[in-house]
C-alpha cells in the first residue's frame, strides 16, 4: 500500500474494513520499509484500522497443548494445564498520552512519556476481562503498579468497584514485576489476566514462552465484547497472530501458519458466532499436533518436520 498509495492505510481499505463483519490481519513490515526517520510507515496502517474501529482491548489467548510441552524452554511440570488469556488495554496509557516529547536543554537531551487513564477507559477494559472470565474458571487477576503509579492505584481501585457486578467472579490483584515472575514460575494458576497497554505488552510476549513459539499464537483487538446473537450493528473486530512479517525467513516455507488458524478461529467464534465451526478448527489444529507434524519453531521434540503450506494443508483437511 505504501509503495502503491504512499499511505500504509489507503481510504478504500480502510472503507472495506468498516464494511465488513470482522477483520483478519497478517503481518506487516520488512526491511525496505524499516527505516525510523521514514514518514510513513507499515506499523502505522495498523495503529490507523485500530483508531479507526475503536478497537482498546486486545485479547491473547495462551494455551499449551500436551504434545508440545516439550517446545518451551519452561520445565514441563510446570506447563500442565496452562490455558489463560491476557487481556491487554490498547488505546491509552504511556504509547498514547500526551505530553510526549524529546528536547535538548544547557544540561543534556530530556525525553517524556505520560502515563495517563480516564475512569472510562479503565472501567470498560475491565469489563471484557471480567465477561470472560465468567465463562471460564472465574477467576481475574488485575495487573498493576499501585505501590508507585497514581495511575495503577485508580485502577486497583476501580476494579474493586467493577468486581461488585460480578459476584460470582474472584478478582485479585497482583504488582507487574511480581505478575513476570509467576507467570514463569506458576503460570497454570491463571485464567484471564487484565493490564495496562505497556504492562500487557511486555507480558504477552512474555507469555508466548510458554507455548513454546509465538507463531503458535493467536489474537484479537476488540471495541467490546461482540454479541452475534444480538440485532444491534456489532463492533468490529480484528484478529491477527502476535507474531510479526518475520523478513529474515521469508520465502523459506518454514513460518508456523497456526498463529494465523487460531486467529481465524477466534473470528468465527467472536464475531461471526459460529461457535461449532471455531471449535472445529481448534480441534484441528490439537489433532495435528497430536500426529507429530511439525514447523521448524515447534520441533525441538521431533516430530515429522514439515514446511508452511503443508502444515496449513493438513490442518484444513481435519476440519
């Protein structure tokens, strides 16, 4: 689009994206558009469709299959049982809140961030974390900074407030550095974490460990909870692999497609309501890894090593 337009997010893409149901995101970026003094950008197409879409709540479900336990560079006792999903704000915080700036001063070159929430922003992400939470092990677990950050504190005490709507829901809270180290040390404990836009950031990478390869995850970016069973005009939402173009090892057939599946998956059910077709593709993608069939990033616990196309060929002839 760059190259075509000059724009990384072009009016008729933009257009086709408020036209449609959901949106499925692959990967942008690669060297001949890396430049940092560049004016346009392809990382600024995706921070345009999530202004675009309103979409503040990323979700990144982080499952470790059995057949895979051996992946991760986590010990295997450990991994038994981890199935949680990080629910990251991504609209506000330190990436977005203005003053933001860098000036030179008689004493050296200064640089500001702001670290600022409204009530509004902090209450509607805590909502989805609680609304999944309802329906699965029911516990949250709220990630913050409240022994230093004015910021951290409203949030823990907002999410006290929110938690008297969902009685039936255990909130705990937990500080960000402590939160790193358990995720590691007692990752299985979890089921739906909710953090801030930089502190969900570093823990969602974080988290991918477990699963022994970010090409093994799936995401989606949402403006609220869809409800397809509902009349009303749903948000729109936007699914996407955590993972990046990855350009070092394009055109090698070795990138994992399962990121990109379960993304998908996460459309049908999400968005589209089709709650038998996602479970579908899930048990898929189990079943293929069951069989031993591998991609590069996964094969470190042998398995029949087999390239991009296959993989996804096989995991569509399952479904």
């Amino acid at each position: 689009a760059i190259d075509a337009t000059g724009s990384a997010l072009p009016d008729e893409t933009i257009e086709m994206c408020l036209n449609s149901d959901a949106v499925l995101f692959g990967a942008v970026g690669g060297p001949k558009w890396d430049d940092p003094q560049a004016k346009v950008r392809p990382e600024d197409g995706i921070l345009a469709i999530r202004k675009q879409l309103g979409l503040f709540a990323n979700l990144r479900p982080v499952k470790v299959y059995p057949t895979l336990i051996n992946a991760s560079p986590v010990k295997p006792e450990l991994l038994e049982g981890v199935d949680m999903i990080v629910v990251r704000e991504l609209t506000g915080g330190l990436y977005f809140a203005q003053p933001k700036k860098r000036w030179n001063t008689s004493r050296g070159r200064r640089g500001v961030d702001t670290l600022k929430y409204t009530e509004k922003e902090i209450v509607r992400i805590l909502r989805v974390g609680f609304e999944l939470a309802r329906g699965r092990r029911k516990l949250l677990t709220s990630v913050d900074k409240a022994n230093v950050l004015e910021s951290s504190r409203l949030w823990r005490e907002i999410a006290v407030e929110v938690s008297a709507d969902y009685p039936d829901v255990e909130l705990e809270h937990i500080l960000v550095d402590a939160a790193a180290m358990q995720l590691i040390s007692n990752p299985s404990h979890y089921d739906v974490i909710v953090a801030e836009n930089m502190f969900g950031d570093i823990l969602t990478d974080e988290a991918s460990v477990l699963a022994g390869s970010m090409g093994m995850l799936p995401s989606a970016s949402l403006a609220g909870l869809p409800d397809p069973s509902s009349r009303k005009k749903q948000p729109i939402s936007l699914y996407e692999p955590i993972h990046g173009s990855a350009p070092d090892i394009a055109g090698q057939g070795i990138a994992n497609p399962i990121g990109t599946i379960l993304s998908a998956a996460s459309m049908l059910r999400l968005s589209l309501g089709l709650e038998e077709e996602a479970t579908a593709v899930e048990e898929a993608v189990e079943g293929v890894l069951a069989e031993g069939y591998r991609t590069a990033d996964i094969a470190g616990d042998g398995g029949e090593l087999t390239d991009t196309v296959r993989m996804g060929s096989v995991i569509a002839g399952r479904v």
